[in-house]
C-alpha cells in the first residue's frame, strides 16, 4: 500500500510539484527545465511582470512576423507560433480532458511564454533571440 501510493505519488508529482510563489517567493521544482521555467516566473516578478506589458507582447509579435519558421536552427520561431494562446487561441471546451485544459484553457499567454523562454534558453539570456533578450536583463 506504501509502495502504491508513493508510486501514485511519482506519477502525480510533476505537474504539481513545479510552481512558483510569488508571494513567498518560492520555488518548486523536479526537472532542470521546470527549474529555469518557474526561474523565468520569478525573474518576471522581480521585473514588475514584464511579461504583460505591451512592449513584450508587441516584440513577441514582430518576431514572429520575422522570424524564420522552417529554420530547424531556430526553436523559438516555431515554438512561439505554436504557444497556445498566441497564435493558436485559447478554446473554450465544453468537456475538457486534461489536454484539452492544459493546452487551450488553463494554460499559455505571454506570462508563460515568457518563463518557457527562460526554460529553452537554460537560464542564458545570451541563448535568447536577441530582440528577447532586453525583457530578461536588468
Ligand atoms: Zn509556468
């Protein structure tokens, strides 16, 4: 019963386990990459959300309109156009399945972009394109 609950517990653990506080300013985290995204959270906080000012979403834009989609050197061009609730909307679903929520619903916007960002750049700004680089710098 141990064993099946701490197995309960692993298979669960990952979606809840890794989030940032921004209140206590804590954070929680059980891979590197979830370690750096919910870092993109806190560095966000500590730079007055910057994330949901109109500077950053105008720059996420033009970027998109320039980057180059089909350059397999380039992760961040696809990986923007695909982010939900950037250019694919967010849908309302009447009978969400955990997918559908965690995909169109609950999940996306430029709060999130932002720290995904962060992630796929490994905590480098240097690693960021550089139009980006500006909104994770002091
Ligand atoms: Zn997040």
């Amino acid at each position: 019963m141990i064993l099946f609950s701490g197995l309960t517990a692993i298979l669960t653990m990952p979606p809840q386990m890794n989030r940032y506080n921004p209140v206590t300013d804590a954070i929680a985290c059980s891979t590197e990459f979830y370690c750096w995204h919910e870092k993109g959270h806190q560095l966000d906080r500590n730079y007055r959300f910057v994330s949901t000012t109109k500077e950053f979403k105008s720059v996420i834009q033009s970027y998109l309109e320039t980057c180059d989609l089909y350059d397999l050197h380039n992760t961040y061009c696809g990986y923007i156009a695909m982010f939900p609730g950037i250019l694919i909307p967010k849908v309302k679903c009447e009978y969400c399945t955990i997918f559908d929520t965690a995909y169109y619903g609950g999940w996306g916007g430029y709060s999130e972009l932002y720290a995904e960002l962060y992630a796929l750049a490994d905590g480098t700004i240097e690693n960021l394109p550089l139009e980006l680089q500006q909104f994770y710098e002091n």
